[in-house]
C-alpha cells in the first residue's frame, strides 16, 4: 500500500514513527507526502498540552475528509493522543479504523492488516516493559543525524504534566539494544546522536540499579562514524559527578545540556511538584559552568502557572539575566484534566500568560545576542545542514545548537559541501540567534 505518515509532538514520538516506517517498509509498503495519494493515514500523536491536542483532533479530522473521499482506505491513529482518549476518538471520529496506544506501536503491520480484512483495530498493552523493537528504523531526518531513546516513561510526579498517565513509570532501555541501534544508525551515515527520554540522566537506575548515561556514553563513543553525542531532558537534580566529568574528557560528547527547570521561585517550583529548590538550581549552574566552561546551557520554563504573581514573574526575569542561559524555550502554562494543577486556585488568565512569556523571550533575546557577539572570532566545528538558494553559503549547526530548536550558522564559502560534512568555521558575525562564518582553509 501507499502509506501517508503523519508524526505529531516531540523527538521521542518521531523514534516511535521511524520505527513504524521501518516496520512496513520491511513488509514492502511504499510512503507518500500527498494526501490525495494514500492509500492510508497514520497519525502518531501529541496530547502533552492543549496546543498539541488541538492540533492533534484537527489533523484526524483534516485526514478523516480523505477516508470519506474514498481516496484512503485506512486511518490509524497512534500514540499519545490515542492512549489518553482512546474511548472519544473512536466514538467522535468513527472515520479512525484503528487505534494503538503508546506501548503498543510495534502492532502497526497487525492494525493495518486487519482494517484492510475490514475489522475495526485497537491495542492498548500496559504501560510496561517495552515494545519488540525488530524492525530497522527508517530515519526522516534527513540521514545525518538521529535520536536515540534511551528509556521511556517518567517517575516523577510534576502536578503539571501528563506524561506519567500515557507513557508509564520509567523503563530504560537495556544498553545492549541501545548500542545495537546506534551502531545500525552509524552504518547508514549517522554522525551524530541526539539522547533522549523523558528524563535521560535517569538511565539505568531501574536496570542496573544505579544510574548509567555515563556508561552507556562511554560505549556509544566506541562507534566508528559517530562524531557527536549530544544529551537532551536532563532533570537539574540528577546531573551526577560521573557524568560530568566524562562530559569533561570526552572528544564525542557535544558541551551542551538541557537542562528543563520550569522557574525558579521557590513556592511556584514546590507547587509544581519540582525537586529543587532556586538556591539549589543555582548552586548546580555555577558548578556546570565551573567544570565545563564552554558548556551550552538550554532550558524551558513555563510562564503563567497557577498562583504566579508579577513579583514572581520579575523574581525570574532577574534570575534569567544573571545566569545568561544560552538557549532558552518558554510555554505558557496549559491546563491540563487529570492533572493535580488542573484544581489549583489562582489559575491565570491566557493573556496574562502571553505577555510573560514575551517578556521573558524578548529578554533572551537580548542575551543571546550579546552571546552571539562573543563568539566573534571563534573556531567551532559546524555540521552542515544544506545550502543556502542561489548564494555561496551553507547552513550549518555547532556543537551549542541542537536541531530544529536552537539556532545556525551561516557559512560563506565556495567549497562545494555536502549535507552531513563537518567543516571547521571561524565565526564573522551575528544575528539575533544565529552566527555567520567562513570556513577555514
């Protein structure tokens, strides 16, 4: 069949994606862009917050016209969306053949099968273990790049967040299987990889019984053809000493962390549900940009939680201009059912939550600039991510830029570069959130 997939949410959903890909791929399915073409539409989705529901029920419902059409013969909704409201999407889409929740992926071929024999499909297994992982996953990222889940689910309880009820306590996956994908990743022309979880500084505390990124870090660097690892989600209160301090002597691993902490005053963290406190977050900054000095530091914070006052709110624009982080994302706060802070008094109103959260981009914006205008006259290592139309240059990323959300560089040259090719760039100049350079002969 001609398969149209259509991957909603974050990095780790994409994994589950690529995964499906590589399973009916293997089976001889062949894939579309065009919906007029499908034969049928899978949709991995995102229900993490409001903006990611909505735009998840209103992607159903645009590819359920192309089932009434006549043009697809199968829609197939998957992930988180579908774990959470597995009982409403089939009730209010009855368009949707088939329904898997988030553990439940790996019966893709299974679903497709049985709504073409014309059977209606669902699967919802526990949340865990993990899925059977056999398929070679199919990467849409281009080929140079390339995330690797290390684990799956999350024990912590952020009054917040939703992740524990669709994806399950914390389950890391064993190291073996891990390095098995990496090193299947690195023989198709992966050079760099991207760790993620829901929390990746956690790994292996449920397998080995202690906590394991540094190990696992250790193996993946053995990889011929890696040439950049770099680390995402890792919660403030379990970066360990070990880690550190082989992120220190590493020649692979990219000096970039993110490092998530929501805010910073005190009472809005222990409403939250967070485990640290603003003197401990500071305490931890100081030491990591101690130890690694040419460390890039990205965070996310959420603007507009229940109870946040404007002293707050200032409390932590004051915070953000002394610690200067390098990279920054802010979300306004989304109510979400089923979540403790969902009751919580005090609950802010959208615009309100708006302006601090353009207050707080406009601020780092600045930062980043003066960042940026520092980097003046720097070397770095940039991977190159494609060229710029009708222009001598390329845009690439450095080690301090993870893809898709942080910023590139610029680079002038009249070298003929490929996609993937690492070139050593001396930086001329900047942008708001972006570099320009020259490569260096």
């Amino acid at each position: 069949m001609k398969i149209l997939f259509v991957s909603l949410g974050c990095d780790k959903n994409l994994v589950d994606t690529e995964f499906m890909i590589g399973t009916l791929q293997e089976l001889g399915h062949t894939f579309t862009n065009e919906e007029q073409e499908a034969e049928a539409i899978i949709i991995n989705s995102c229900c993490f917050i409001n903006d990611a529901k909505e735009e998840s029920v209103n992607t159903i419902l645009e590819m359920a016209d192309y089932k009434d059409a006549g043009s697809c013969k199968a829609l197939i909704v998957t992930g988180c969306l579908a774990e959470r409201y597995r009982r409403e999407i089939r009730k209010e889409i009855p368009q949707v053949d088939a329904v898997l929740g988030t553990n439940s992926y790996e019966e893709i071929a299974t679903a497709l099968e049985e709504v073409m024999a014309g059977k209606v499909y669902e699967q919802y297994k526990p949340l865990e273990g993990l899925p059977n992982l056999k398929a070679k996953r199919s990467l849409t990222t281009g080929g140079h790049y390339a995330h690797l889940k290390i684990a799956e689910g999350c024990n912590k309880s952020c009054t917040y967040c939703i992740i524990p009820h669709i994806r399950g306590r914390y389950r890391s996956v064993p190291m073996e299987e891990l390095l098995a994908q990496a090193g299947a990743l690195a023989a198709q022309g992966v050079k760099e990889l991207i760790l993620v979880a829901q929390e990746t500084t956690l790994y292996g505390v449920d397998l080995y019984g202690e906590k394991s990124l540094h190990k696992l870090l250790y193996e993946l660097e053995k990889i011929p053809g890696i040439q950049w690892i770099r680390i995402m989600y890792c919660y403030p209160e379990e970066i360990y000493d070990e880690l550190i301090q082989f992120m220190k002597k590493s020649k692979k691993i990219c000096q970039y962390l993110d490092v998530p902490i929501q805010h910073i005053n005190n009472e809005i963290l222990k409403r939250m549900g967070r485990r640290t406190t603003k003197e401990e977050l500071m305490e931890r900054f100081t030491y990591l940009k101690k130890e690694l000095p040419d460390l890039a530091l990205r965070t996310t914070l959420i603007s507009g939680f229940p109870g946040e006052t404007e002293e707050m709110h200032e409390e932590l624009m004051y915070f953000l201009n002394e610690m200067e982080f390098d990279r920054l994302g802010v979300f306004p706060y989304s109510k979400e059912e089923g979540t403790a802070a969902a009751e919580f008094e005090g609950q802010i109103g959208e615009y309100q939550k708006s302006v601090w959260q353009e207050e707080i981009m406009e601020l780092q914006e600045e930062i980043i600039f003066d960042k940026n205008e520092q980097m003046k006259g720097r070397e770095l290592w940039v991977m190159i991510e494609g060229k710029v139309a009708d222009d001598n240059a390329y845009v690439g990323r450095t080690y301090r830029d993870a893809p898709e959300i942080d910023g590139y560089i610029f680079v002038n040259t009249d070298e003929t570069l490929m996609t993937g090719d690492f070139v050593k760039v001396k930086v001329t100049g900047a942008h708001e959130y972006d570099l320009i350079g020259e490569v260096i002969v």
